[in-house]
C-alpha cells in the first residue's frame, strides 16, 4: 500500500501552467524522476527540495501522506 501520494505535485503544475516537458526540457529534471513520480514512487528529498525550488512551492504543494484506512 502506498501512503505517500504526488496528486498535490499536479495540482502544482496546472495552477502553474506547467507541463512535465517543461520540467524535464526547460527545467533539467530526469525523465525518470517524472516517471518515479507518476508511478508513485520514492524521490530523493533533494529531489523534493529541487522541485520545491524550481515550482516555488512547498513541500505540502508536491507530496502528501495518506493515512491507512
């Protein structure tokens, strides 16, 4: 089961008018990052601190846990 979810790091990209291409072409993130993203998957937190950076966002703004039901 997976508590962390990355539904937050899109809301953050649309209310930017951010793409994943701009991140990855524009911006210098790895296309695996994105993948890991989508996926659900473990980021680094100095991958989380890069994006933070790069959206000008908070760390709530790209990740949140959820709890067990």
């Amino acid at each position: 089961m997976k508590m962390i979810s990355y539904k937050p790091f899109y809301e953050t990209l649309f209310k930017k008018g951010l793409t994943e291409y701009h991140l990855i072409y524009k911006l210098g993130f790895s296309a695996n990052t994105i993948h890991r993203i989508k996926h659900g998957e473990a980021i680094s937190t100095k991958t989380l601190d890069a994006l933070c950076f790069a959206l000008d966002c908070d760390v709530q703004d790209v990740l949140c846990h959820v709890k067990d039901e």
